[in-house]
C-alpha cells in the first residue's frame, strides 16, 4: 500500500476489529480477531497492537467500551474481556507501542460520529443514536461533534433509571431494552426444552406469530420507546439514529416508530405528534465504530495543525 492510511481498531468483548480507512473514510481492508483477556494490562495492549505494520499508517483512532475521558482514560469496567482496560489511558498505551497520533472513544459515541459526518445525521444540527446490543449505548451531537459532557457521560441513555416495583429494585433502563433482556423475557415465559440463546431467535418467532415471543416483543419495545422518550426529551434532536444488529430488519424500524407515536403521543397529553423528532436506522452498522474512530482521530490531528 502506498497511500498512508487510518488504522481503525473497534476493541469489543468478543471480538477486536481493524481497518485500513482511506482519507475519505472508505475501508481498504479489515480483519478481527478474538478478544482475551489477560493476567496484566501490559499483555493486552500487546496482543491488541500485535502484528500491525505501522509502515503503512499515519495514525490510530480507536473506539472503545466504557467511560473514557477526554485523555482516553478508561474510568468503568466493561466486559470481562476488556477489563484489563480499566484504568489505563489508551492513547499512551497503544501510541507507545505503535509510535503513532493514536485518538479514543467511546464505541457508541463513535458510532454517532460515524452517522453525524458521513451516515444519516449528515447535515443535522442536532441528532441523538441508541446502539442495541447486549446493553444499550447512546450518544448527542451537535452540528459538528458529539457532546461529550463534563466526563464524557453524555447521552449514555443506557444509564436512565428504571424502577422495579416488583423487587423495589433501581434498575438500569438500557438492560431493560438489551437483546439480553430480549432473550431473559422469552426464556422466563417457556419450558426449560424451549428456550433460546440469542434475540435473534426471538425476533424469527415473533414473525412466525408465536403468542409468546408476540408478548416479549411488546414488553421490551414498550422499554426501548421509553429510552427514545428519554433522548426526544432532553435533546429533542431532529433525528434519533438506531443500530445494532436488530436495527438492519425494515419491520423493527416500523415497529420502533408506530409504538414511538402511540405512547409519546398520550404521554405529552397531545392529540397528535408535535414533536418532529424522527427515528430512523443508523447507515452504518457493522463499519460504524471503525469509522467513527478514523473520523475521530483525523479530528484530533487537524485541531492540533489549528493550534
């Protein structure tokens, strides 16, 4: 390769992908390999930078779990996986390893990123992202960047409280709209012969009419609608992007956006929709938090040509 290229690593807790990323943000080439977790921070970082011909990069953007400061310091634990991250500063690891400008974030703020620079918040002035996976990310933008907050806690939907009057139990909103909790709500209402390992499962025997994966879908789009009430709310953004796996099916999306409007409706004591707030899909699923990272880190490096 002659051209000097992004290096994109989206670091998850099964899996660590990388990506050459051109300029103009399109992938040349991407490979993953198994995430492990190790006895010591030093031993992670070496397996994640592992490998990697640096000849060929200028720079290292990188999206990550967890809370991670404006210094790319990891300040919660993630998966199992990656909780040898916890407490490290990732620019100073991998940039020591790699001798390259390496920038951080947060995976679903890099997947809002994506979406705000070159996906379907392209030209918003205000935009709002629930990334469903086996938790629930969020993330803000503006105009021209995510709104990171006074930690970098913004928009972490996820964390919306979510009270259990059955345990008397504070719960975390984002669990209760997870493809976790897709598949603890189904295996909860089944025979032990019956049950299911992935939303995906759930989500087929809900299209084939099964009368209860039909009430477990209800049960947690009625939760998602809530998070989207939350972000309309304290945002009201001109657009709500969803990802995740699940994002990518047309009848969800349809589903999301006829349950939005039937509980927000009542709910703001309207007679009709009066907030303009639309839901749509994320364009970039499985590339977006390779993307965001090289949007991220080309950022990074022209703020530095400004100063």
């Amino acid at each position: 390769m002659s051209e000097k290229y992004i290096l994109a690593i989206d670091i998850g807790g099964t899996f660590i992908k990388y990506a050459y990323v051109n300029q103009l943000f399109t992938i040349q080439e991407q490979w993953k390999k198994e995430t492990k977790h190790f006895d010591s921070n030093d031993e992670f970082y070496d397996y994640l930078c592992e490998g990697i011909q640096v000849d060929n990069i200028n720079c290292v953007g990188i999206s990550a779990p967890g809370l991670i400061d404006y210094t790319s310091l990891v300040k919660t634990r993630a998966a199992k996986t990656v909780e040898n991250m916890y407490g490290t500063t990732v620019n100073e690891e991998v940039g020591k390893r790699l001798n390259r400008f390496t920038a951080t974030i947060n995976d679903a703020k890099s997947a809002g990123l994506c979406e705000l620079k070159i996906g379907n918040a392209q030209g918003t002035r205000s935009s709002g992202y629930l990334i469903i996976g086996t938790g629930v990310g969020g993330c803000l933008c503006n105009d021209k960047d995510v709104i990171y907050g006074n930690d970098g806690f913004a928009g972490e939907v996820h964390f919306i409280p979510y009270y259990d009057a059955e345990t008397g139990k504070i719960l975390k909103l984002g669990n209760q709209c997870s493809m976790r909790k897709m598949v603890q709500l189904y295996n909860e209402r089944v025979s032990e012969n019956m049950q299911v390992t992935y939303g995906k499962e759930v989500t087929e025997k809900y299209l084939s009419g099964e009368a209860k994966a039909c009430e477990v879908m209800e049960i947690w789009i009625r939760n998602l609608v809530m998070d989207v009430i939350n972000m309309a709310v304290t945002w009201n953004p001109e657009v709500i992007c969803i990802g995740g796996g699940i994002s990518e099916e047309q009848w969800f999306l349809e589903l999301l956006q006829k349950r939005y409007a039937e509980i927000s409706v009542p709910y703001f004591n309207a007679t009709e929709a009066f907030l303009t707030t639309r839901i749509d899909k994320c364009k970039y699923n499985n590339s977006s938090n390779l993307l965001g990272a090289a949007i991220k880190v080309k950022m990074e490096k022209e703020k530095l040509k400004s100063l």
